[in-house]
C-alpha cells in the first residue's frame, strides 16, 4: 500500500497483525460457537434430518465483551427429513450466517443435502453422507478504517463488498447414545478466482478463508433414572493456523435441563512452519446452560471466559440459542435425539 493503514480500534489491529503480514499464516478460523453440540448443523451438512422433524434453530454471538471491533455472529437454520423418501433416508437443511470482525463482514446462505443410510430397523443407527453449497458476500467498511493520508486508495469509499460461491461436504454416524462426524468447508476457497478480494487494485486477504476441517465424536451415558451424562470433543484444523479442541461435558437432569461447561485450547498436532513457535495455547472456559421449556422448545445460553492474555482487555463472550421442533402428523421418532 502507498500509506500506512490502521484500524481505529488499536487493539484489533494488533490481533489480527499476523494474518496481514508477508511470509505470516493468512488463514482465519471459520464461525465458533460455544453451544455446537446443540446445532451441529452449522459444522457438518450431513447432520441435516438428524431430528427428522422439522428443526429450526437460532443463534447470537457476542464475543469479546467491551474489545472493540469484537466478533458478533448471529444465524438461523432449519432442518429435517424428506417425508416423500424411503425411510427418511433424504435430510435437507438450511442455513444464513452473518459474521463481523471490527470494518470486515460476511453474510452466508446455504441449503444442504443428507442421504441418511439406515443400519438398523428402527432407523436409529445410520450413516449419512451430506453436502452442502451456498455463497458468501465479504465485504469491508472503509467507514471504520482511519487513514494518515488524505485520499488514500487503498481504502474502500463507503463499504466495498463481493460475492464468493462456496460449498461443504460432511459424513456422520450416529446410533441412539453415539455419534461422530467429520467435514469440510470452505470447499472452493483455495480456487476461487484471486480478483475477487480486489478493490480499486489492492487486495484484502484478511478476508479470504480457507478450508476447514472439522472432526467430531460424543456419547451419551446413563448416570441415573434422571442423570444423563453427554461428553463431546470438537476438532477445528484451518491446516495453517493453530489448531482448537473444545472439550465439552453436559448433564442432563430430568430431561429438562443441561448444564455443562467446555474447555477451548490450541493443540500440537503437527509441525506448522508459518506459526510462531511461542504462541499461547489456552484459550476459554465456557459454562452452558439449556432448558426445554417444552417438548418443543429450548432455550440455550452460555458465558465464555478468556484463560489467555486477553482476558484483561475484554468481559468475555455470550450466546444465546433458541431451538423449536414442529412436531409431524404423526411420531416419526422412536428413540431420543440427544445429539
């Protein structure tokens, strides 16, 4: 760039330094939530029937309380089976993401597709393959950069922006008290035609993604006739930035209440030249609650508390959830869906 750009918000501009840098990771994580366990839909397409009923799910994000420019995620999703096909072996969902990081935005929409192999004759074990495709629109605020030079074209007048088409692919497995999964998303990022992140001849590669993987496994235990105990491990690779594992353990007491807490940290898992070799990897705590109000309705919230360096520059991060299952004409499901 012809000047110097900053961020009015100081601080953001030191946490996302990195990515800007040359020979540095430009890798970013994709959307986190904290409450994952409970709309699995936004990291695996192949999750959409899990439910088979109708399944509609909304989601805010607050993180970083009082860190200005911090992250703020909000979504909804539907899902469910196909009543048309054979076995309710057909899964289609649905899914809008709106993400902000201090001056730069991105608003997705998704549909997914699910073929759901049944391994039993219950139809409570199966295997089932998922894809999904959509686009993303990116976009940054030149509103809220500051600039030393007058004029400065490397700047956006107002809010610049570009659509980017992207797809996910996903398979899941899952029994009555199992389940594990594995996906991809971001499938296109690294084809997508580098011009597009161009404004009036500079390139903002802050923006651009990359593939993730993601790699889940968790189960459900019988404490007693009204403790039900669910631990879960949530694997996030960018394949160049650090990796993350939330660890999540929730109760649930009278099949009313979940109560719970996870544990966010950077693993090792492979050598990444990119990365600084003293990079901190504890992150967060997060407590998590969920009540059933009715048989139909939930109600999630959880409260996110920073274990790393950053704890004294912000409150930490909220979420709230609110999750309604039409039920159908007639009971499809026969066993509890915990996952």
């Amino acid at each position: 760039m012809n000047s110097f750009l900053k961020l009015r918000w100081a601080l953001l501009l030191m946490c996302i330094a990195p990515v800007l840098m040359p020979g540095k990771a430009g890798a970013q994580q994709n959307l986190q939530f904290s409450q994952y366990a409970f709309n699995m839909l936004a990291v695996n397409p192949a999750y959409a029937g899990y439910k088979e009923d109708l399944f509609a799910n909304a989601i805010y994000r607050k993180q970083w309380v009082d860190f200005p420019g911090g992250p703020q995620t909000g979504g909804v999703s539907i899902d469910g089976a196909l009543n048309a096909s054979r076995d309710n072996r057909v899964g289609l969902g649905f899914q809008a993401m709106y993400d902000k990081l201090g001056p730069q935005d991105a608003t997705s929409i998704y549909g997914m597709y699910s073929y759901r192999i049944p391994l039993n004759e219950d139809g409570d074990k199966r295997f089932c393959i998922g894809v999904g495709a959509g686009v993303t629109q990116y976009g940054i605020d030149g509103n809220a950069l500051k600039y030393i030079d007058d004029n400065d074209a490397a700047i956006p007048m107002g809010r610049a922006s570009t659509w980017i088409p992207d797809a996910r692919f996903g398979v899941y497995y899952y029994t009555s008290k199992f389940y594990a999964g594995a996906s991809v998303m971001d499938l296109f990022s690294l084809y997508t035609d580098p011009t597009r992140y161009y404004w009036r001849g500079y390139q903002y590669k802050t923006i651009r993604k990359t593939q993730h993987l993601y790699v889940n496994v968790g189960a459900m235990f019988d404490l007693s006739e009204q403790v039900k105990f669910k631990p879960s491990i949530l694997w996030k690779e960018d394949f160049k930035g650090p990796s993350n594992v939330d660890l999540t353990a929730m109760f649930l007491i009278a099949d009313r209440l979940w109560a719970g807490a996870s544990y966010r940290t950077g693993v090792k898992i492979w050598s990444k030249p990119a990365l600084a070799s003293n990079l901190e990897q504890l992150d967060a705590c997060s407590a998590i609650v969920m009540f059933n109000i009715t048989n139909q309705l939930r109600l999630g919230y959880s409260y996110d508390l920073m274990i790393n360096k950053m704890a004294s520059f912000q409150s930490g991060s909220h979420e709230i959830s609110l999750g309604f299952l039409f039920p159908g004409k007639k009971p499809r499901v026969i066993s509890p869906r915990y996952f």
